[in-house]
C-alpha cells in the first residue's frame, strides 16, 4: 500500500523479544539487523551507532555487510 508499495522493510532489534519481527520482515522481503550478539539476524551492527551508520550507508544505496 502506498507510501510503502516498492520499498524494502528494515526491523532493528537487540534480543529475544525481536525475533517475531525479525521473522515478520524477512519474510516480506526486508532486512533484519540484530545489534549487539544476543540475537541472530541476516545483519549484525555493534552498536546504536552503528545502527544509525547502517541506515545512512542503505539510504545512499550501499548494501549492509552480513
């Protein structure tokens, strides 16, 4: 549905509690990012830093590193 119709869903999660939305956005097609070691995800980043690094990096069209 329109505003969203085309883009790519991103679900950013720390722990167990994260894991049906990892799951929800993956099988949409998006991309989940466990931050931190707790959680697995299709894309890991450290920190909320990182997270922030991350977004900006797919905002300018390169693609997260698994």
């Amino acid at each position: 549905e329109a505003p969203f119709a085309g883009r790519r869903p991103i679900y950013v999660g720390d722990d167990v509690t994260d894991l049906d939305g990892f799951a929800a956005v993956e099988s949409a097609g998006g991309l989940s990012v466990a931050v931190g070691d707790r959680v697995l995800a299709q894309a890991r980043v450290a920190s909320p830093r990182d997270v922030r690094s991350l977004l900006a990096d797919l905002a300018d069209g390169r693609s997260p590193q698994p």
